[in-house]
C-alpha cells in the first residue's frame, strides 16, 4: 500500500533544533516537519535569556570552551563542545540573516553591536538576547521562514507514535524508514515514508511533578529511539531551576534567579531565612546548590513551597526590572512589591538523551536526533545557561549537511504496513491514563529528583516498573492517544533515568546522592550509557 505521506526528510518537533534543520536543507528536498501541538509550542518559544557565542573580540573559543568544560563537571566530550562553539558564531549570523532581533547596544566607543549579557558558568559577558523573551524570538522567525518555503510540509497536532524501521519489518537491512503518526484531528494514525527521519521532540522534563516546561515535553524521542534500538546516555543528568511560581494555574511559570540577584530572599513559610545554613554565599548560591537546599527544606518540614520575598526593595524597582514576574504575578493574586511570592524547585533541562554523533547520527542508519533529545556530549553532567540553544542550532545544521549529502542516494522506503486497529477498543476508563501520569511524576519528584539515595532509587525502580506493566496493557487493549502515548513514553524515560542514576555511584554535577555524597576520584568520569536489548545495530563512533 501506498503511504498517504511520503517524503525525503521527516523531521518530529516544530522547535529551535527541528525548524533549523528543516530551513537549512535544499530547497529541492520534500520536508515534511511535525508537531504534536501548535507548531510553535515547546521549550524553545519559553527560552527567556538567550544563546551564548563568542562574538566580543575581547572574548574566546578557548574561554567559552574552558567555562562550558567546567560546568560539565568532567563529562563533556571535549571534541563536541569545541565543535558547538567554535561554530556557534555562524549560527548567530544564520539567525540575524533570517531576522531574529537581537538586542542592540552602542558600547562605549559609539560602536553600534549586539548586546551581552552575562549568565551563571560565564566568566564574561557573551550570551544574545532578544530582551527577556529569547526564544520566542527565535521560534516566531523560524515558523514565519518555514511557513514560506514550499518544500516544507508542516502538520500541527500530528503525534509521532513510533519509527518505523527495517528490523520491525523483517528487512535485512536496519534502517529508518519513517514513522507511524497519530493525527489528532483526524484520530486516526497515518504512515509517513521517509528516506530519512529527525528526532527534534526537545526534553522529558515533564517526567518530573514540578517542571519549567511546556506539556511537549514528554521524552517521546528518547523513547521511541529506545524501542528503535538506539543508545541513550547520561540520563541522570536532570537540570533543576530553583524558583518556578507555585500555582495551579503557573504550572511552569520561572521567576528569573535575577529576583535573588537584585536583594530577593528566600523563606520558610514561617518567614525564616535558609540559605546562609547551606552555603555562605547565601541566597546567591549557584542554581544547583539553591535547588537542593529548597529541595531539602521542603522535605525536612514537609512543604508545599517555600517563598521568594524581594517586597523590601522600591515597588518602582521591583516593576521596572521584573516587568514580566510582576505582570504574572499580579494576574494570579499576587503583590510582589508588599509581599513574598511561593516558589518550588522545578525540573528544567534533560541534559542526556540519544547518543549521537557530531552530525546527529544515532545507531539507527537513516535516524538523526538533534537538539535537547540528543546526547551529543556538549553539556557533560550539567548543561551551561544559554548553551542549549546554541546546540539546537549547531547540530541542526552539520546534521543538515550531513542529510544533504546522502539524501538522495537513499532508496525510497518500501511498501510499510498499516497501522494495525484490528484488536483494540475504545477505552472506558480514561482515569487510569491520568492517574497514572500524576502517580509517575510524583513519584519521579519524590524519589529520583533533586536529592537521591540508592533506597529512593530503589522505591522508584518498583513503582515505575508496575506503571509500566498497567500501561502497557492499556495500550495494547485501548484505542492509543495523545496521553497515552505520551505516558507510555514517560513511563520509559522514568525507568531509563532510574537506571541510569542507579549505575552512578557518586556524586557529580547534577547527579546528588546522599549515600555518594562526593565525585569517585578512583578513575576517569564516564558517561552512563544504556543499550537497548535489541541494538540498532548501526555504527556511529562513540
Ligand atoms: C522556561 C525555559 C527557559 C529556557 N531558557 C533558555 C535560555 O535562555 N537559553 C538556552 O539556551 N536554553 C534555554 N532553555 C532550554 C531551551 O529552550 C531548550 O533546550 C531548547 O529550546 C530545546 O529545543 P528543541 O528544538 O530541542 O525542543 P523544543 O523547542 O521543546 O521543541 C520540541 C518539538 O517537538 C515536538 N514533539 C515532541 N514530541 C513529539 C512527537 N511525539 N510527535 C511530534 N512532535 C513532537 C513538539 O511539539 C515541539 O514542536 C529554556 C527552557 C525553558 C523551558
């Protein structure tokens, strides 16, 4: 049968790294670009402050590269972050020749550039912004480009449900020859054919009850590369922010670490000060540290939040610098100019994923992963501020390049089966679905979150195999959708980065666990690398 879709490139996710790719391929090739929400919903349109490249001739890659090393704690594979930087000022040209506007500044001299800020991890000022909405910037420019470009196909609420390869068909040969895609209009799932296809689905933060991300987030790259037989490392490596709002209708609302920068304090709900109790840098304490003493906090008396109190400061001081905090916590009822506001710690970036190569190859032939579902090994156990971006940028187009070399020499896909509907039913007891989901991202939040131990592990590993059980069953009885598919895919990515924090016995970066409380200083740092049981089989250099 004839697929209803066929093309060269299909690329799943509508964000940073997947409308990069899309706009850097030839013009001459079918795209097809896939998004299981609106096109521009994902963590990129919610990037507030910015992308960092060496632009300032004062600055270096060398300097960029010494920072972005030392915030990986010892796990950045060196070749990738040098690559990553040193081409990081082309992608920054890329994006202005398209017209994201960066801020502009007239330094000193009268010089008319690109203003800097500086971010945690930098030692000098190099991140470009667009004011205090970044991503948004970037994201409206490159849905408005895609839209005009009559190669690119674009399918809003289209759900990728699993790659389709040559293993699954009995072929001889493994490769990737498309997706199975549920389309959320029609409720229906379509085959789309692909001569090549591109994981660019962004994080799984949303594994986690409290999270900065948007509801795409649901690792279903990582997962589905999973099931495909690829590679995923350094799973353990989850970024948490300190302060997002605490509200049911905040959900991932961040309140920039800024508000702690300009005098902010945090409080017990009893209105005490902590933080000095855990590092004498106080309220300043870097990302990490904050998180964790929050995270230790809450749990100790246990808490729903704790609070965020900068209301001592001038009310036209607090409304000229957090116009945006301010405005949103004013629509939710709260003064931050006469009183302290609830924050939690929130899950804010997956720092492993699929491993890839320097071109976005993964194990599968034919299968790239790019942007925050990949492992490229740019971030090693903690991921500089303002380095994400970057990576969705400059992956996005070696593996671009990469694609426009071969694409063409790749046989069209053969004839794919249909989705099979013949032995499942309409589902009667959709609460299942939402229980489980809050069931899992609790138990992720209690047990493998910012602070772990190998019994919280332990716990962990049970529970989620038990979930994986029901929905498993649940999805071969029932009639799939987008919940279930994106349960179904968290549940894996819980148990993947259970696994993985369980093989790690010490501390390092953003892996904390109180039974291995410091770096194992025995031997070289190594990634956690998981292998599916039935590999890929392909052949990227590790
Ligand atoms: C609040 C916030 C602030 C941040 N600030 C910064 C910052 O200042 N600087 C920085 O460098 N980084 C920042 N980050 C991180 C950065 O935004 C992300 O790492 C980056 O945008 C990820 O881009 P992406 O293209 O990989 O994924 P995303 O932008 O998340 O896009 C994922 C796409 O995949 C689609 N998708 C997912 N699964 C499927 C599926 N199964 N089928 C079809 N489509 C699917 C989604 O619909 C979406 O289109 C921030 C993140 C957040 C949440």
């Amino acid at each position: 049968m004839t697929p209803a879709c066929n093309f060269d490139v299909l690329v799943i996710g509508s964000g940073g790294a997947g409308l990069s790719l899309a706009l850097r391929l030839p013009a001459q090739l079918r795209v097809a670009v896939l998004s299981k929400s609106r096109l521009e919903e994902g963590s990129t349109l919610y990037a507030q402050g910015g992308i960092s490249a060496v632009t300032d001739p004062e600055d270096s890659f060398e300097a960029h590269i010494r920072d972005t090393l030392i915030a990986g704690a010892g796990l950045n594979r060196p070749q990738a972050v040098r690559f990553a930087i040193e081409k990081a000022p082309e992608a920054i040209r890329w994006l202005i020749d398209l017209g994201v506007p960066f801020t502009r500044h007239t330094n000193t001299h009268g010089h008319l550039g690109y203003h800097l800020t500086r971010e945690g991890g930098h030692s000098t000022r190099r991140v470009l912004h667009a004011a205090d909405a970044t991503g948004r910037a970037i994201e409206n420019t490159l849905v408005t480009k895609a839209r005009e470009r009559s190669n690119i196909t674009l399918f809003e609420h289209h759900i990728a449900v699993d790659l389709i390869t040559g293993a699954k068909l009995g072929l001889r040969e493994n490769r990737c020859l498309g997706a199975y895609i549920l389309n959320r209009e029609l409720n229906q799932v379509e085959v789309f054919a692909s001569r090549c296809v591109v994981l660019a689905t962004g994080g799984a933060s949303k594994v986690y009850l409290y999270t900065s991300n948007p509801d795409t987030s649901t690792g279903d790259g990582i997962a589905m590369a999973w099931r495909a037989g690829c590679r995923v490392a350094d799973l353990e490596f989850n970024q948490f922010h300190p302060t997002c709002l605490y509200h049911p209708k905040a959900k991932s609302f961040l309140v920039t670490e800024a508000v702690r920068g300009e005098g902010g304090h945090l409080l017990l709900p009893d209105k005490t000060p902590f933080m000095h109790r855990f590092d004498e840098r106080g309220d300043l304490a870097p990302r990490d540290i904050v998180a964790r003493a929050i995270d230790h906090e809450m749990k100790r008396l246990g808490l729903e939040y704790v609070l965020l109190d900068i209301s001592h400061k001038p009310a036209p001081f607090i409304k000229e610098h957090f116009p945006n905090v301010f405005a949103r916590c004013r629509e939710l009822g709260y003064d931050m100019t006469l009183e302290p506001i609830p924050v939690v710690p929130a899950a804010h970036y997956t720092c492993g994923g699929v491993v890839t190569d320097l071109q976005g190859c993964t194990d599968l032939p034919g299968l790239y992963a790019i942007g925050e579902v990949a492992c490229t090994g740019m971030h090693g156990a903690n991921r500089m501020a303002s380095n994400s971006l970057l990576e969705c940028l400059v992956f996005a187009a070696s593996a671009s390049e990469h694609i426009a070399a071969g694409v063409t020499a790749i046989p069209q896909p053969p004839v794919i089966p249909e989705w099979d509907v013949s032995r499942v039913r309409d589902s009667d007891e959709e609460v299942v679905v939402s229980h489980n989901w809050d069931e899992l991202r609790r138990c992720m939040w209690n047990y493998v979150g910012i602070v772990r131990t190998s019994k919280r592990l332990q716990r962990a590993a049970r529970r989620v195999e038990l979930l994986q059980q029901e929905i498993q069953e649940y999805y071969s009885n029932f009639t799939i959708s987008n919940d279930l598919l994106e349960l179904r895919n968290l549940a894996q990515v819980a148990e993947l980065i259970i696994r993985s924090a369980q093989q790690r016995k010490e501390s390092r970066g953003l892996h904390y666990t109180l039974d291995y409380p410091e770096p194992d200083t025995s031997h070289e740092p190594t990634d956690t690398v998981l292998t599916p049981d039935m590999p890929a089989g392909g052949g990227i250099e590790d």
